[in-house]
C-alpha cells in the first residue's frame, strides 16, 4: 500500500504512523504503536472498574496504574478519576 498524506508524520527522525493508515492497513502488528485503533481490546482487560478517560470518553483505551492513577492510551495521559 503505497502511503498518502496523513498516514505518518515524523517525529525526531522517526516515521509515526496515524490511526488513518492503521486502520487502512486493516490488522495490529502488536508492537505498541501509538496511534493504534485496535490495542483498546488489549487494554481493556486492565481497566477493571470501567473507568472512563475524562477527555475522549474511552473506557477499552484506559489502564489503572496505581491505586488512584489511570492512563489513556488514546490520549495519552495520566489522571485520577476522582478529580472533577
């Protein structure tokens, strides 16, 4: 598949491939890219409660850390899902 604009952007010398060619690909590659659409099924199992990510709204993209943190793969962010 030959790569059209928007499906990567570099990033300190390195190709970063968006959720736009992921998703044309159309499978994971399972190495923890970071615009993936497909890791949500693998993360989802991590995230016990349903917490949902304060600024996407995902519950599959988010992983509990500790006792009170929470990460958004999606997003990419830390936060306690007590703070309003």
């Amino acid at each position: 598949m030959k790569l059209q604009p928007g499906d990567y952007y570099v990033e300190n010398g390195k190709y970063v491939f968006t959720e736009q060619y992921l998703l044309k690909r159309g499978w994971c590659c399972n190495n923890g890219c970071r615009h993936c659409p497909y890791k949500e099924n693998f993360m989802a199992e991590k995230n016990e409660k349903n917490v949902k990510c304060p600024m996407c709204g995902r519950i599959k993209a988010v992983e509990k850390k500790d006792e009170r943190e929470y990460y958004c793969g999606h997003c990419q962010i830390m936060f306690d899902p007590e703070d309003d």
